[in-house]
C-alpha cells in the first residue's frame, strides 16, 4: 500500500532517534509497501534559527524568517536519507520546490495550494522512499513560504490526498487521541477511533495532537489518519468518517484554561448593537468563542462573550471604541475562569445527554456561568479553581453510565 | 556601477560580524550601486554539519550531502538580509534555485553551466540589494548541487560575468595578494595589481587566496578581480588582464611543502616507457607535477617525478603494477622534499631572471634537486628543511636587486 509516514521535531532530535525511526521506515519499506516521509524540523532548531535571526533583528521580514526556517526541515530530511542510506535503503529527499509543493504567497502563514507530484511518483516508481520537508512550499515568485503552525501534518495530509494514499500515519509522542487530557483527567482512555468532526472539535478546544488544518483537509479528501507513538508500537487512533466510538456517548472531555470572559453590562436593547461589538472586535483580531446575550429588560440587556487571554488588551480597546455607538453602562472582565467541553458525534442523536453532563456539574457542585452547545459539543464555563474536579466528574458520569443510557 | 562582493564564512561567522558587512554593504549601496552579496555558509558551520552527518552516516551520499550543505549558505544570505532589513537597505536573499544557478550533475563538485539572470535583474532594477547563496547551483533535475572547494568564489565571478558587473570584490581574511606567504616571507609585500595567469601560478603553488576555478572564470570572461579584507579598508590586490606589477620582475615567491619525489631507477631507455608510466599514475587518479628525466645510457635511463603526498601509496601500487612493462631496476622514494617557486609574467622576455633565481639559491647554500620552468614561473625542489630559507633568499635577492636589472 502507498503510506505517508509524518514525524515531527522529538522524533528526529538526534542521531539515535533518526535512526530509530530510520529503522520504522525500513519496516514499513521492507513489507512491500511504497513509502513517503513527512519531517520537521530537528528539536529545537526551529526555536534555535529564529533566536539567531532575532539577535541580528527584532523584527525581521517574513520572506527571510521563511528563508531561514525552511533549512531545519531540509537539514532534517537529508539526515534522515542518510541514516536510510547507511541501511540500504533506496531513497531520496525532496524539499518543497523539488517536491513542487505550491502554496499562497503568505510569508510564515501560507496554504498549500497544489502539489504536482510528477518527480514524487517517479521516485516512488523507482522503488525509492521519498522524504520530504514538511512545514513549508513555494509561492508564485518560487519563493520559500513557510506554512504556520502545525504545518508538517498539513504537508503530511496533503500529500496523502493528492497521491491518494491509503494510509497517513502521523506519529508524535503520544500514543493516541484520549478522551481527555491524561494530565487533567485520572481516568482517561485511549480511542481507537474518532470521527474528522469530532477530532476537530477536540482541537479547538485545547487538546491539540493534530493542527486543525490538517483535520480539515483530511475530511475534506477523505485521508485516513492514524496518530501513534514514535516511541511505541501501540496501535494509536484512527481518524476516519463515521468512525465508532464504540459504546461511548461521548468521545472525550477537554479542558481550555486560556481563556477571559468580558460582560458588557447595560447596553441598548436595539437591532445591530451587537454586530456593532462584534464587528468592532473582528477589525482588532480578536477571535469569540462563546457569546451569551441575557434577555432584554427597561430597553437595556448584558452581554458577555469569552476570548483568548492574550487578547484581552485588544478587546477591552475595541469595547472602549465603540462606546459611543452602544452605549454601554460598564464592562465587567473575569480572568479565572476554563471552558470545560464533551465532545462526541452521538451526543446530536441522544437526549440523555445534557441531562448526564449537568448531573455531572450538579452532582459535582460546581457553578456553571456560561453554556454554549453545537451539535457534536457541549461547552461549559466555570471558575478556573474548578474546571479539573469538574472534567474528571465529568469524564467518570459518561465513561461509567454511557452504555446504560444508549441501550 | 554593478557591483559583486563575496565575503566567506569567516566574515559572517557571527551576529556581530554579519552586522559588519551589512554596514559595508550598506555604504556601496548608498553610494549609488547597485549591488549583488554572495556569502558563505558562516564560520565552521558546514563542519558541522559534516560532523553531524557522519555521526549517521560514515558514507553517505554526495547528493544527500549536497542537499544538506546547502542550507549552510541559505542561512547566511536570510541573516544577511534581515541585518540589512534593520539598517533599512532593501534587499532579498536568493538561493541557487531562485537565483537560477545551472550547474552540472556532478554532485560535491559540480560546475556552474549558466545563470538566468532575469530575477536577479529585476530585484536590482526594484532597487534592492541582492543576496545569493554561494557554493551551490541547481543541475538539470532541480536537485542542488554544491560547487567544491572555493566555490563561492567562482559563484561570485560567475555572477560578476553574467551580470557584465564593473567589479568583483572577493573579501577574505587576509588584505591582499602577498609577493609571498608573510608566515614564511619576512618581507614579503602586498601587490597592487597582478595579471591572472600569475594569480593562477600562484594558486596552483600553494597560495590559496583565490581558487583556481574563479580566476581561470574570471580570465575567461575578463571580469575585474579584487581581493581585499572585510576586516579592514585596505586597498586589496586587482587582479586583471595585463596588470603591471610595479618596477618588479616577478610577483611572488611560494612555497609548496606537500611534495615527494619519487625516483625509478634504470628503466629501459626505449619509446613508450613513459606513456606506459604516466598512464599508469593517472588511472589511480595521481596528478604528476614536476618530471624529470636524465639522458639514457647503456639503454638505460631514470625518471623522476614529484607528486603530493597523500597520493605516494597509490603512486607506487601504480609502478608495481607496471614493471613488468617497462623493466625498471628500483625505485626511490623522498618524503622530506619542498618546491619552492618565483612567479612573474615579466620573466619570459627577461635572460636575466633565471641568472637571478640560482645566483640566489647558490649564495644561500640550498641544493637543487629538481628544475621546472614555464613562461611565467621557475620551480625548484629543494631539502624541504632548506624551503624557508631558500624561498627568503630568493625574494630578498629579486625584490631588492629587480629595478637594476629591469633598468
């Protein structure tokens, strides 16, 4: 079968562990299958390059942050060549114009665009394994772009669509997707499967194993993925479509600590007063996750919403700007708070289970202040002091009585 | 004018020294030029990435390696940049691909074939300072190559030729081309002007300021050299066609400690024992500098040759495997030789030289053992604990007696 094989920055540290994943590749060579690496760049060179860069400047341009980035994963797959070669290995390393992966023009944050996978093919035909920098691509220019954040699973996806591959393996080092955070959560459980919504959910609430670009792009062409340990040979989790989770109502809980509430007291109770805040909010950056507007009383009504902490400056100098316009009493902002979610594709389907999960905050005595629901997610927010107690009790209500409820 | 200055590895090795040159670069550009920088990878960088590839791989692949080596320069040329950008010069940084470097196949050692100057052109005529990635170029499928020993000195004349540029500065650690090695010459003196085919004498004998290959290109494509010191403001050397060095009949003295002779004692004095010899040495890739063979007698004669020392093993197994065909009696082998050589292009219409040289190597006592002459060189090979002094008497006796001569 055609395999993508992702490994990022841990994996490929050293000598010792690029020759032990050398040696997972060779496996995977030697069974017959054809195979196409994805890497980062090694450990800490990424971090390493940009303290360098900016000891020359504080605010270098982008084009050139690219430039510099661009040779850790390159370094990286030459190495890991290396390391097939000295096991007789047939392979080849390909950086992002060699591997012609086309992207938008955006400096430190582009989109891969198109891959054209000529040489790729060539070099698999030729019986070769094909290593290829992930993380980056080239624009129109035939520049370096780099591609953001979590960026070598969007490369691994992407090259997986394009060449149709069977499988995507994203190894990392964590065996798996759990059903909440084993740091946070006493009782957490490997899945072996979850669904690409579901995964995405998951990402966007904190619990971050996959970047959620490379989700998006999974579902959107149908990729197989599978998370796994580059340390184990555990069996990791299958993110698919319609993927069971077996007889659980949910498939995890999630705890974000990053997270402010802001409370506009006062405010007129007329059409657009919200689009106005909103708007307002967007121009600075500021991304809202959880709005809750309180029924209007006497032409005034509350409304609150939370955001990221590192954005609160931001948005307190928007509400500022826009007082003139909606007319406000005062602002209230609470920083200790977490946002506790449930995420889980059958949740749409089964009344019980909001009943469960507040039985779970209730019986758990915990003070919920905001509560926000999508059809695969239930959120809560609750006081900072209280988001862990709260998701064990949480996790433990579902993982214990799911069946009893579904059947 | 248009400009090409190429610092090597010394002068970028650092954050410090990268500022350095961007201000240098930044005073040329703010003169009114335009301006094309290739750089080396900095200080002991691509060492270590040597090391670094063969604590994975003892032989790895000279491509993989090429592919490697290569980020070396790309690191250089996005810091440059960014020292430039926080100066306020405009520029960008190329790498071979985008700089459209064509080179041959010839992984570790390609050579460069042809450069599309069109993106080049146009980020000169947006008023940017251009910065390209040295060592390296791309060969037909897209794959990077890197060029061999100095071979960011060859990307810059290349660049300087292609471009039709007014100059090309070579900036390196020392400030100039010396009339001989200051370690060995007491008194040796910087040279203002000398002529390519001396530089090319000069380097082929030891005295490497400039690698051969640059200078054969710049020869070639009459490309204004000059090699000068990114530690100082010092003038530098030219090297151009028909420069005048001075009042002086020869340029230079060099010594080359890297001899041995080897002797092979009563050959049959017939046609063809040579050819047979010689062939035989340059199947084992062994380069022959001087040969000296004495006049037959008895149908018997001996030929001697010098040849670097790391290649005497391959040199005799070459001459084991040939007696049968040319019937020798022995050979002799001498480690502990030395060449020592005056280079001038004034010397081959001048009688008076040669008088000059031995007269010298006489008063001073040194035995001869070898002779060689060309056009614009005479060579000896002396007892290599004799080179020094020898080498010293020689450019005593010609830089104090060459303006009585001459005149």
């Amino acid at each position: 079968m055609l395999l993508v094989m992702k490994f990022g920055g841990t994996s490929v540290a050293n000598a010792e562990r690029i020759n032990n994943v050398a040696g997972r590749i060779k496996r995977k060579y030697d069974s017959g299958n054809k195979v196409v690496v994805v890497l980062s760049a090694q450990g800490d060179t990424t971090d390493d390059l940009i303290d360098k860069a900016h000891e020359i400047n504080k605010n270098p341009s982008k084009r050139e942050m690219d430039m510099l980035l661009a040779t850790g994963e390159q370094q990286s797959v030459a190495l890991m060549c290396m390391a097939l070669e000295a096991k007789k290995v047939p392979c080849v390393s390909l950086n992002a114009d060699q591997c012609r992966i086309y992207a938008t023009s955006d400096y430190s944050n582009a989109r891969i665009k198109d891959i054209n996978t000529q040489r790729l093919k060539n070099e698999l035909d030729a019986g070769k394994v094909v290593i290829v920098t992930g993380f980056q691509g080239i624009n129109r220019k035939g520049d370096v772009v780099t591609l953001g954040r979590g960026g070598s699973d969007t490369s691994a996806v992407a090259l997986a669509a394009k060449l149709k591959a069977d499988l995507c393996e994203i190894y990392t080092d964590v065996d798996g997707v759990y059903t909440g955070d084993p740091r946070i959560i006493k009782y957490a459980r490997k899945l072996d499967e979850i669904s690409y919504d579901e995964m995405l959910e998951f990402a966007s609430l904190g619990a971050q194993v996959l970047h959620n670009r490379s989700v998006e792009l999974a579902k959107k062409y149908n990729v197989n993925l599978v998370v796994r340990s580059s340390l184990s040979n555990a069996e990791g989790t299958i993110v698919k479509e319609g993927a069971k989770v077996e007889s659980m109502l949910i498939s995890g809980v999630a705890v974000d600590k990053n997270v402010s509430r802001i409370s506009i007291i006062g405010v007129d109770d007329k059409p657009g007063t919200a689009y106005k805040l909103f708007s307002e909010l967007a121009k600075k950056n500021v991304s809202v996750d959880i709005i809750l507007q309180s029924i209007g009383r006497d032409g005034k009504k509350d409304i609150s919403f939370t955001i990221a902490r590192s954005d609160v400056n931001d948005a307190m100098s928007a509400i500022e700007s826009v007082k003139s316009r909606i007319n406000y009493e005062s602002v209230d902002h609470k920083e200790n708070v977490a946002k506790v979610s449930i995420v889980g594709a059958g949740m749409a389907t089964n009344a019980g289970v909001a009943a469960l999960f507040f039985e779970a905050t209730y019986s758990a005595g915990v003070n919920v202040n905001m509560i926000s629901t999508s059809e695969i997610k239930i959120s809560i927010l609750v006081d900072e002091k209280d988001a862990d107690y709260a998701a064990n009790a949480i996790h433990d209500k579902f993982m214990l009585q799911a069946s009893a409820i579904r059947h």
